[in-house]
C-alpha cells in the first residue's frame, strides 16, 4: 500500500486527491527533484546488475571455444535415439518423438501399466516399462539442462548442470540395461513373439552425458578462475556507477 511521502499515512485506492488528507501536502510535487534522482539512481543500479549478468551469460556461453562446445554438448543428447520395440505384428523403430506422439498420446497408459502385474509376462514388461521411462527422466533432463546452462551462466555457476548430467548418465545407463534385459527375458517367455535388439546409440547417448559431465567440470574450473580475477558484482556495479556520473559531470561542448 502507498503512503504519503511526508508523513508516512497510508493512502487507499479511493484516495485520489493530489494532497495527503493528513498533512496536507501536494504528494506529486514533494521533493519532486530528490525522488527523482533517487529513482534515477536505481535505474542506473539495476541497468549495471543487468550489464553484469549478461557479461557473464557471454561469457558462459560463447566466451571460449570450451564454453561453445559445452552448449554444442548439451544439445547433443536430446538426438534421436532408435529402439527395436516390436509393439505390434512387426517390428519398428521408436525413438523419444514417436512414442510420445504415437504411444503416450493415443492409448490409455493405465491399462498398458496393468500389464506389469500379469502372471505370465507381468516381470517382462515391468523391465520394459522401467526402460522406457528411465530413457524419458534422462531426456527430460536433457532439456532442463539446456535451460539451466543458459540461466546458471549469468551468475557464473556450473554445478547444476553436472548434477543433472550426472542424473542423465545414470537414467540412461538404467534404461539401457532394464531394455536389455525386457528383451533378454521376453525372448525366453514370449516364444519369440516378441524380439527386439539395443540400438548402439545407447552407448552414445551414455558417452555424449559423460562428456558433458567432464567438460562442465572443466568449465567450473574456468568459472572459478574468473570470479577470482574479475571483480565481484558489487565491485563492477559501482565502477560503472562512478563512470556514468563522471560522463554526466563533465561539461557539454557549446
């Protein structure tokens, strides 16, 4: 809630005269002058803090040939990655996309989920189902990651990012083994009707997540250096502060 800028009263919504019913000064015009530099002042602040941060989310992301191909590197993992899911009569590639688009979106996932609890073939699809999801949370945070990067960048952070690399690596590493031991135990219980193989680029997608991991570690080392030899934001804040006064005092040329 606003309040008078002289004695401190508190103004409701339905005041909307120009003088404090209070003390009677002409709110608008007190101390125009003060409260105008004042604001001046922390427009100036907050446009330094602003020049600050993007420096370093420059920096961050394409400050440095390391600091491109970590961008590059996180993009990488969010490939298409190809499983052989014989989800019908035949067999057929699956990648992210299509099972989102053709699986998730179009059949009911809590009967497909009760499948886990058949007698017959309910520990074959639970190890099926752990795998596919396993490969989601690791895609998710695929993309989290991405926007963590460009975010943690302003302030000069990578922690975040191998953290969640970290987790990527892991939930990749889980799916795959989870996808190939559902196609281990179907081609034992099922008869050979269902058969499938584990793409290759499982391995890439474990190598392209431990890359990230190792160059963000490589980043953070970098990250340190610089905050140990730039000055803090305080520091730059009020030196552009000084020159932008210094700027404004010196006298205009007639």
């Amino acid at each position: 809630m606003a309040k008078c800028p002289k004695c401190g009263a508190k103004l409701h919504w339905y005041d909307f005269r120009a003088e404090c019913k209070h003390c009677g000064v002409n709110i608008p015009n007190y101390k125009w002058e003060e409260r105008l530099e004042n604001d001046a002042d922390t427009a100036e602040t907050s446009f330094a803090k602003l020049h600050y941060k993007m420096s370093n989310f420059k920096y961050g992301t394409i400050g440095s040939p390391l600091m491109i191909v970590r961008l590059v590197f996180t993009l990488l993992p969010l490939v298409k990655i190809t499983l052989c899911f014989p989800f019908y009569e035949k067999t057929e590639s699956v990648s992210f996309l299509t099972f989102i688009l053709n699986y998730l979106t179009k059949y009911d996932i809590k009967a497909s989920l009760s499948l886990m609890h058949g007698e017959a073939l309910g520990g074959v699809f639970a190890k099926m189902f752990l795998g596919v999801g396993f490969a989601f949370l690791a895609a998710a945070l695929g993309v989290v990651n991405f926007f963590v990067v460009l975010i943690a960048s302003m302030s000069l952070s990578s922690k975040a990012d191998t953290v969640l690399n970290i987790l990527s690596t892991v939930f990749w590493s889980l799916s795959a083994y989870f996808v190939y031991a559902f196609l281990n135990a179907a081609a034992e219980t099922s008869v050979n009707i269902i058969t499938g193989s584990v793409s290759p680029f499982f391995a890439v997608g474990i190598a392209l997540f431990l890359a990230n991991v190792i160059i963000n570690i490589a980043v953070s080392k970098k990250f340190k250096n610089k905050k140990a030899t730039d000055p803090s934001m305080e520091e730059a804040i009020e030196k552009e502060l000084c020159e932008l006064r210094e700027k404004d005092s010196e006298p205009v040329a007639e």
